[in-house]
C-alpha cells in the first residue's frame, strides 16, 4: 500500500508539473487546470489510504462542508471579486498548514513525547506556524483592503516598521524557545507574534501595489505547505508547496519589475500615504459627450482600449466586446493594452476580456504595444490610472517615478472614462488627464461605453 500511495504522489507530481506549464499560456490554461485538479484529487485519494488513517467520518464532514461552500462561491462570486476571493484562498492555505503543524504539536504534547521530537521537526514545525500565521492574517487585511471593508491607502502605525522587526524578532525568539524547550511558552510566542506580524505588514500596503502583495501571499502559503510536508514527511505537500512558493516568487518579481521597484520598497515604502496630491494651478480638463467620441472612433483606423480596475467595477468587459464588433462593423481595429499590475491581482484584465470573448490576439503587453502609440489615433482609457500616468517618466517627485507605464499620451487623441477627477490608488493625480491631447468622459463606464456603441451604429 505504501508503494502505490508513493506512485500515485509521484504521478500527481508530475500532474502539477505539467499543470503550471500549460497555465502559462492562455490557449492551453484550461486543459492545465484540469490536469492540475486531477493531480490533486489523486493526490487525496492517494493520501486517504494511509495507515494512520482508521477512522473516515470527520474527513467526510470536511469534504462535504468544503466542497458545498467550493461550490457556492464558484457560482456567487462576481469576476470583480475574484482578487478578494484570490487572496481569502492564499489565507485559507496559510491557516490550514499552520492547523496541521500546531495538531502535530499538540498530539506529542498530550501522548508526552514532546521531548523526543527531533531539532528538525521542531523546526519544521516553527517555520510551518510561522509563515502560515503571516499569510493567514495578511491576506485577511488584502481582503479587507480589496473588498473595501479597509481604505485601500495604506495604514501605517506610529513606528511601524520597527513595530513589524520587533514582531518578527518575537517569533523567531519564540521559535527558538520553543524548538529548546517545547513544553515551554515559546509556542504561543511564536504564534501570537506570527498572527500579528501578518496584519502589521500588510497595513501598510496601499491598493496599487496589491498585484504584487497577491503574488507574495500566494508564494507564502506555498512556503507554508512545503514546511507543513516536513512536518508530516509527506512527500508530495513539499513539492506541492514548493512549486507555488517557486512560482509565487517569481510572479511577485515580475510584477515588481513592471512597477519598476524592488519587493522591499513595496512592503515597506507605505506608497500613497501621503495623501493625494493636486493638480497644478492654472490647468483643466475638458470634457468630451459620447456622440463625439464615437465620431472620433469612427474615423480612426485604429483604436486602443487600455482596461483598468473601474472597468472591473463597472463590469464592463462585455460593454467593451460589443463596441469592439460595433468598430470592426466600420472596419476600425480595436487592440487592447495590457499593463503588468493593471487591476487588483495579476492578470486580472485578461482574466476579464477572456470572460466576454476577446480574443487573446488582441491583447498587447506593455512592452509590445508601447512603441505604437504615436501612431494610434485614438485611445481609450477606461478606469486606468496610474499605469498611464506620465508623471511616472517626467516628474522625479512623483512617488510612481520610474515605473514603467503605458505611453498612452504620446497617442494623436486620448479618452479617458472616469466617474470623476478622483486620483487612483497612489493617490497621485494624472497628468495625463490635463493634456491638450486628452479628453475627458465622465460617467459609469458601463454605461459610457453603451452610449459610444449606441452613438456608432446611428452614425
């Protein structure tokens, strides 16, 4: 029995292996997700035949509870929620590997063998409670945070990062009383600490640089499950953990990377808590009417959408596919420009425009379509902000300085759908908004967009 539970952790193994090549690419994602849940399945069922596993009752009520609540959500929740829910799952991963290590401690504890656990296993044990803890209670503040439930600016405290060493120091403290003494206090040190040390360093976060805090979570909670797999010596939690700690990761540096800023600035520069800025005396905008606009985009040959997370809230992308058909109709091309932390969670506006159809040959990344723009004769800007923001190659002060944005402004004419001049997550006002190339729409960007669609077939 333990030969075939070990083949089928292997076969599963394999299973997520090849699940996250396939993910990569958007034609092959679903059949990678399929391979990948089947992976899994074998994986629990493989781990159900397990020799200290006698009774069956209370694995049945888990399964049954998880699967009816799996299955709610999975018809309920909205795509505009789907970052919130992202982030629920990463805290979920990180509280059940911190479940089942402290489970471990509590069992040697009550049998009286606490004493005879090996420095390894302590250890295991430590780092399992520690990074679990962390993730479980940041990503209940990126929750917070995505659901609006918390100011999506970033919350500092007086002395904050010293607060979060001090925090940090306390667990490892406690980790190392514990793993010398284990009936000792040092467990609930390192607990206490750990819970906390999650919520302090993700208050600071502001609701730009969520993508990246995703990705980061998303990687703890792997670290947390491969550390869990020591624990219990299960072969196939430690790969299982440590390729969606490894892949995390490396999504986490890509998205810093497009925001051109290293991991560390993001956790602790508090970016946007200085309030938002104002625009400089003497400029204004000017506001354009859905009939002009769609006069512009008649006569273009070629049409640029750049999606952002207010057409998420406005659950727009459909919106988006009918004006796209509309300009084909006219023999207009429409492209779509995708920025690397466009949204609240990595590839969430590809996520969205898949949702309603659009093909993926029209989605552009930043780095293939940036150098088009001065030939493109009208874009659409549609609830992006900061990664449109010129301030971020032009003004030295501006804390978005030096990220890497799309260069809508160097377009012949811009529109920009907005409910009004409220600044974006950094709290940074846009530039791009007082050029004399820039036009303003203002309104729900569902609504706005029907308008434009509307205004083009009477045209």
């Amino acid at each position: 029995m333990e030969t075939i539970i070990q083949i089928a952790y292997l076969a599963a193994s394999v299973a997520f292996i090849v699940a996250i090549k396939l993910l990569s690419s958007p034609r092959t994602a679903r059949i990678g997700n399929l391979i990948g849940a089947t992976g899994m399945l074998v994986g629990l069922l493989a781990t159900l035949l397990h020799k200290d596993i006698v009774r069956y009752e209370w694995i049945g009520i888990g399964l049954a509870v998880g699967t009816a609540i799996g299955a709610w959500l999975s018809f309920t929740v909205k795509m505009t929620a789907m970052p919130q829910m992202v982030a629920l799952l990463n805290g979920f991963g990180g509280a059940a590997s911190a479940l089942v290590a402290s489970t471990e401690v509590g069992r040697a504890l009550l049998n009286g063998t606490a004493g005879s656990l090996s420095l390894f296993s302590l250890t295991t044990i430590s780092l399992s409670l520690l990074i679990g803890a962390v993730t479980f209670t940041g990503s209940l503040i990126a929750f917070a945070k995505l659901q609006e439930l918390l100011s999506g600016r970033p919350l500092p405290l007086p002395a904050h990062h010293l607060q979060s060493l001090g925090l940090l120091l306390a667990s490892i403290a406690g980790g190392v009383a514990f793993a010398w003494q284990p009936e000792g206090p040092g467990l609930w040190v390192l607990i206490g600490a750990a819970f906390l040390l999650g919520f302090w360093i993700t208050l600071p976060i502001g609701g730009a640089d969520m993508p990246v805090i995703v990705a980061f979570l998303n990687s703890l909670s792997g670290l947390a499950a491969a550390a869990t797999g020591f624990v219990l010596e299960n072969y196939l939690l430690i790969i299982a953990g440590t390729l969606v700690g490894a892949s995390g990761f490396i999504l986490t540096q890509i998205m810093s990377r497009a925001m051109n800023r290293s991991l560390w600035n993001v956790l602790f520069a508090a970016v946007g808590s200085g309030g938002p800025t104002t625009a400089k005396e003497g400029l204004s905008v000017r506001s354009t009417t859905a009939e002009d606009v769609a006069l512009m985009l008649s006569y273009a040959k070629e049409v640029v959408l750049v999606p952002g997370y207010g057409m998420a809230v406005a659950q727009a992308q459909h919106a988006v596919k009918k004006l796209m058909d509309a300009l084909a109709e006219k023999g207009v091309e429409m492209r779509f420009a995708i920025h690397p932390v466009a949204g609240r969670m990595p590839g969430h506006m590809n996520v969205l425009l898949a949702e309603a159809d659009i093909p993926y040959e029209k989605l552009y990344e930043m780095e293939r379509i940036n150098p088009d723009f001065p030939q493109v004769d009208v874009v659409l800007v549609v609830g992006a902000n900061d990664v449109v923001n010129p301030a971020a190659r032009k003004d030295p002060q501006s804390p978005l300085y030096g990220m890497p944005i799309l260069d809508v402004d160097k377009a012949k004419t811009v529109i920009v759908l907005k409910r009004s001049m409220n600044p974006g997550f950094a709290g940074v006002e846009n530039e791009l908004f007082y050029q004399q190339n820039t036009y303003m729409l203002f309104g729900d960007a569902k609504k706005s967009i029907e308008a434009l669609t509307q205004a083009l077939k009477e045209l």
